[in-house]
C-alpha cells in the first residue's frame, strides 16, 4: 500500500496539471477538417453521387457498372 500511494498521488497531479483551457487562436486547429471522425451528411450524398455517377463503385458500395448506368 505504502508503494502504490506516490504513484497514485503521482498520476492525480499530472492529470490536474495537464487540464488547461484552450486558447481562442489555438481552437483553429481543433476545428480543423482532419480532426473529423467521420464525413458530414453532406459530404456522405456527395460521395454517394459522385462514386454512382463514376462508375467506379456502385452507390452505396453495391454493384459496379461501366459508368454509363448499365447493369
């Protein structure tokens, strides 16, 4: 127990000092396009169109035709 204490008094004091708030010209950069998890719901339509109209892949991953909107 006498062992475990430091480091559990350790570990709480980085995790206090590491909290700081973000800066208003630091925020560009968090809201920066590559710190997104996933696309918007816009960007998912416009995907979903330009691969179908492509032809490269079917929409929505199915079928893959010659472009032209052949089966």
């Amino acid at each position: 127990m006498k062992r475990k204490f430091p480091w559990i008094a350790i570990m709480c004091l980085i995790a206090i000092v590491s909290c700081k708030p973000v800066k208003e010209y630091q925020k560009m950069y968090l809201n920066d396009a590559d710190m997104e998890l996933s696309m918007r719901k816009g960007q998912k339509s416009e995907n979903n169109f330009e691969l179908y109209r492509e032809g490269s892949a079917g929409a929505n991953g199915g079928k893959s035709g010659g472009g032209c909107g052949c089966n």
